[in-house]
C-alpha cells in the first residue's frame, strides 16, 4: 500500500519527478563512463605494451617511437643502421633482438617488415609465443605475408590471395611493382598488431631498392649492408641486464632505448589527471541531483500536507508517512540509477567499439565490480538525501489542516 501511495504521489508531479531522475541518471551514466573508459584504455594500454621490453630506434621522442612500434598510430621518428641492430643482436646481454620496418601499407593496413624470428617471441619466459598462426604458415622467403586477425577479416584476405602495398602510411599512393603472397592467418592477440601486415623485413628493403638484389632470410647478420630499419624489439635476458643496457646506450649518438612501459606509465599518469578532473566533474552533477531530489521531495510533502492528514485520520503514524517519502526517494534514485546504468554501458559499449576499430585495443565490457559499486553508492546516497524531507514531513503537525 505504501509503494502504491509513493508511487502515485511521484506521477502526480510529472515534471519534477521526471528531472530528478534525469539528473540522476546522468551522473550516474558520467561515473560510469569515465570509470570503464579509464580503466579500460589503462587495461589495453598494459596489455599491448607487454611483448615489448625494450625498443630501440632514431633520436627523438619516445612517446613517438613507442606510440609509432607498439601502437601503430603515428608517423616513425626515422631509421636507424643495420649496424646498429648488429650491434644489439650480439650484445651479451640480450636474448633476441628483432629488427621492424615501416613505411608501407595495404588500404591503411600497416605492413611491417620483421625478423623470422618474430614468431619465436614470447613476451615473458614460459609463456607461448606472441604470434600463433590462426591458419597457414609462417613466412620463410621475401614478399610473402602473415596478416594480422583483424586486418584478414576487414580485407578479406586468405593464404593464396596476393596483393600490393602502397608506399607510405596512407591508402593511397605510389604502389610497388612486386606483389606480396599470403602465406598465413594470425590469431587474435587484441592489440594493434591484430591489424598489421607483417613480412620478411627483406621485402621492404627490396621495395624500396628496385635494383638491389633480392636477399634471403639467412643474409640477416652474416653480411654487412646498407639497409636501415625503423625499430628494434629488445628482449634482454633479464631484468638486471635490462637495466644495465639501457645504461650501455644512453652513450648511443645514433638511437635511442626506451622502456615502453614507462612511457605508458607517464601517459597514464596524464590520463589519471584527465580523469580525476572528469570526476569531479561528475560528484558535482550527482551532488546537484541528490538536492534536487530532496528539495523535490520536500516541496512535494508541502503541496500534500492535507494528503497525508487525512492518512493520519485513517490511522497512519509518523512511521508510515517517513516510510512514503523514503520509498519516493528510493524509486526515483533506483529508476535514475537503472537508467543511468545502461545508458552509461551504452555509451560505454560505443566508445569501445570505435576504439576497437580504430586502434585494436581491447576493452572489457563486461560488468564490473566497480560499476556496482557505484550504482549501489548512488542509490544509497538517494535514499540517504531523502531521509532529510521525509523526517521533516514526518514529524509535522498537520492536524490543523483536517
């Protein structure tokens, strides 16, 4: 009986009702937003990042370097001698050096010339390696091609098919003559390089040198040549040599050694101030809802003053008339919470997807423990705030009005 009477006293004030649960609801939808949004681009970030120990490339901004290698979302700082990479390769204190080159794509797809020995890569030791095949086969000579899950699905591409790259990072462009082979089919590994193209770092150097000799797999390390490559992957043997590598090259003039990790961490740390500001930002709009509430709550219990004397006549208490008010409180915060839950996943679930599509990075859209913690928060501080109007109501004489 007492739901039916708070229910009916909230339809009786469309408006106010209505704006309450607006108010509601969007700060509970802005909490959420920012709350998966963080935390999932926090997650994506980690995750593309940890195949990756160390990267070498050019002089200039790590942030461009790693965004460019691990991320595959801006232009290469530049090239850095085979001899460099040489000189990695054979440094004591590394485990596998692995050279990359940029510079083509297929229909925006990014092709990258790689080491063989990429397909060994495990990003810690035990574990399996990076990149396993959905289908197919690994490539063992030039202009043959293993490509990433996601670019295979949106291009179409199969083993057999053959296509030619475009010279520079957009679609379109100066082709190259000699047509790549697809040889292979990626497993998904929800990062960027789920939509890179990779092939013999071979095939590169040959397409951009049209008299050069077409070299084989073998010639990497036993023969002394011009060719450059953009970035190296480092794997040192452990965390110890990584340290005193990285020490060892800050004498390096002709390139660089950054930790990607921390890269990522000092984004997160920009990111993290982003985020509190949004959430502020957010408090202040469900600090405003909630005395909307009550201050809707309260104007209400005044307009039906006669309304609950006459339920005092009937033989309701104090109790009673505290428990109506509160039970309002509770069903506009619990429609603005409900409301403000999916539409925040909603939007949650958009922006997500264009991420996806845009840079491969997986977000999680599964409910989280967090998520509920806060639509729990915001409902118990909606009934918390009407608790103030619904003692006030309670506790008035309205014996005078009968």
């Amino acid at each position: 009986m007492r739901l039916i009477i708070a229910w009916r006293n909230l339809l009786a004030k469309p408006v106010q009702s209505s704006l309450t649960v607006l108010v509601v609801s969007a700060a509970i939808g802005m909490m959420l937003v920012i709350t998966l949004l963080f935390s999932g681009i926090h997650n994506g970030l980690v995750n593309a990042t940890e195949p990756f120990d160390l990267i070498a490339g050019a002089k200039g901004s790590p942030n461009q370097l790693v965004l460019s290698t691990v991320f595959l979302q801006d232009a290469p700082i530049g090239n850095v001698s085979h001899e460099l990479y040489e000189k990695i390769a054979t440094n004591p204190l590394v485990s596998t050096a692995i050279p990359l080159a940029f510079g083509d794509n297929y229909k925006g797809y990014a092709i990258i010339g790689a080491g063989s020995n990429i397909f060994q890569h495990q990003p810690k030791a035990g574990q399996q390696e990076w990149l396993q095949l959905a289908s197919g086969r690994p490539f063992t000579q030039a202009f043959e091609a293993v490509v990433g899950a996601k670019a295979a699905r949106e291009l179409g591409l199969k083993p057999g098919d053959k296509f030619k790259s475009i010279h520079g990072l957009l679609p379109v462009g100066d082709g190259h003559n000699h047509p790549y082979q697809v040889v292979g089919i990626l497993e998904a590994v929800n990062g960027p390089y789920d939509q890179a193209i990779l092939v013999p770092i071979e095939s590169i150097w040959q397409a951009h040198e049209k008299h050069a000799p077409e070299p084989s797999l073998g010639d990497i390390g036993h023969e002394e040549h011009e060719q450059e490559v953009t970035a190296i992957l480092v794997k040192p043997k452990g965390y110890s040599e990584a340290m005193r590598l990285y020490q060892q090259f800050q004498q390096e003039p002709d390139g660089q050694l950054v930790f990607p990790a921390q890269v990522i961490i000092r984004l997160l740390t920009l990111m993290g101030q982003g985020e509190q500001v949004l959430k502020t930002a957010a408090y202040i709009v469900i600090i405003l809802g909630l005395t909307i509430m009550a201050l809707s709550l309260y104007w209400s219990s005044l307009s039906r003053t006669r309304d609950r004397a006459i339920l005092r006549a009937l033989g309701a208490g104090s109790r009673d008339i505290f428990i109506i008010i509160l039970t309002e409180a509770a069903l506009l915060t619990g429609l603005g919470v409900i409301i403000g839950g999916l539409s925040g996943f909603g939007l949650y679930a958009l922006l997500a997807k264009m991420l996806i599509l845009k840079t491969a990075l997986l977000l999680p859209l599964a409910f989280t423990v967090t998520s509920g913690y806060i639509m729990l928060t915001g409902l118990l501080l909606g009934v918390a705030a009407g608790s103030i109007p619904a003692a006030f109501a309670s506790r008035e004489d309205v014996v005078q009005y009968l």
